[in-house]
C-alpha cells in the first residue's frame, strides 16, 4: 500500500484537520470532526458508511491498522510523520489511524420517553462516559446546555465510544423549556432529594444532571417535576456526574424490564 506522505506542518490539509481536532467552532461550521482508533471508526460505519479520509501515522501499523487499510482501499489516505499525527491525536499513546467523517444528525423523537438533560458537562471525557451510559440504559434523546463541552471533540468520541452515532444529541439547549415541556417527569439529581430507589421510573423519565463540581442551577431545579437523590452508605458525600448518570439511567432501566 502506498500512501501521500506529509512531512510539513505547513502543510494545508494538516492546518485544516489540526483546527478540527481543537476547535468546536470549527467543527461546527464544517460539519465535520475526527474519530480516533478502528473501534470507533467502524462503530461509525455500521451506521453511516465510510468516512471521507483516513490519516496514518509513520512506522509500523498493528495488525488490525493494516487490516482496516486494506479494507478501505478506496478511501483516500495519507500519511503524517507521528509527532504530527500525535498532534491530531486525542489520546498520549495515538492508535495509528484517524478518519475524517462528517458529524451525523439523527433524528430526535417528539415525544421521547426516556431522556437526559445535561448542564454544563466541561469534560469532554465525562461527557463521552454519559453518552456511552446514555446509549446502553436506551435513552431516546440527549439534551446539552450551552455550557457543554462538545459532544463530537475527539475526545468526546473517545470516551463515547460510538455512543454519538446512536443516541441523538441536541446541543446549545434550552434545557428549562425542554424540561417543562417534557411529556413525563424531569428528575434533577441533588444531594437532598427524594431517593431514586422509591420512585416510579416505568413512565417516561427525564435526568436533569449538573456541573462535575457545582451541580444544577437553581432554575433547572425549580424546573423540575421532582428532586432525587442516590442513596449512599459510604463516607462520601456524592458521586461524580459521570457515575451518578450511569446509577439514575440504569436504575429506569432496570425497573422498566422489571415491568416487562
């Protein structure tokens, strides 16, 4: 296999593709984003097909690099030294493959039955982590407030790990006027709510989860149907965003096959 080589970081398309790697903006005016590794590169196909450009690194491919390649022949690719491809890369130690995708819209129910609100989520890699969550427990639709962190960064997708081409995902939201008019209850977790053991998850549901550090704002908390809470017998006060979504979304999840 032979491949166009690009040594130059003045090199334009180089420009191009370091901009998406590290602007939402960007991202976002383009419509396009980057997917780091085979994993997710082929959890993307499964839904959309083949992505627009490949980018390898310098030195030697693993196997399952080597493989890919050869089954996308037709893709154009090219090459990067490794420090250049490292600074593409979303993670310390790159996988040697990138693909240039463009971002999928999926369509959002009207009425979704099981649904996330999300505010002020800044960790690209927590916000992969709810997204992943969010897309095993079933959830319908995921709101982003404004102050989100963007869901297709590389780093997002790295920590979703393909949870982006299932789930649909409405950024810059107005998550008090979707909470209230939100056909079912708006749950918004805080540290003195009802316990989410003791309540009825089986009819439609929606999490409102706050800020790693300073949880929800008032307003949303107001907004909502019922504040709730996750017990807990440990000496600790609360748990992080990323596993108290995974506890609340699962929970609604048990008791809804519970229900059968």
């Amino acid at each position: 296999m032979t491949f166009k080589h690009i040594t130059s970081r003045d090199n334009s398309l180089f420009k191009q593709l370091k901009k998406l790697a590290d602007n939402a903006r960007e991202r976002r005016k383009n419509n396009e984003t980057l997917l780091d590794g085979v994993h997710l590169l082929q959890a993307y196909m499964e839904q959309f097909g083949l992505p627009k450009l490949l980018v390898i690194a310098e030195g030697e491919s693993t196997n399952e690099v080597v493989g890919l390649l050869q089954e996308l022949a037709d893709v154009p690719t090219i090459m990067f030294t490794t420090l250049m491809f490292a600074e593409l890369s979303p993670v310390a130690t790159p996988t040697g493959i990138l693909a240039l995708v463009d971002i999928p819209q999926l369509p959002v129910p009207e009425q979704a039955d099981f649904a996330l609100m999300l505010e002020d989520i800044q960790d690209p890699g927590n916000l992969g982590s709810m997204l992943r969550s969010a897309a095993a427990a079933g959830v319908d639709a995921v709101y982003l407030s404004q102050g989100c962190t963007d869901a297709w960064s590389p780093k997002a997708l790295r920590g979703g790990q393909g949870a982006q081409f299932v789930v649909p995902i409405v950024e810059r939201a107005d998550l008090a006027a979707i909470s209230q008019a939100f056909a079912g209850q708006t749950l918004a977790t805080t540290l003195d709510g009802e316990s989410l053991y003791g309540l009825d998850l089986s009819q439609p549901t929606a999490f409102v989860i706050g800020n790693e550090g300073a949880g929800l704002s008032p307003a949303l908390v107001a907004a909502a149907s019922h504040n709730v809470s996750i017990p807990m017998a440990g000496q600790v006060e609360s748990l992080n965003a990323a596993a108290a979504t995974a506890v609340c979304l699962f929970e609604r999840s048990r008791q809804k096959m519970a229900q059968g």
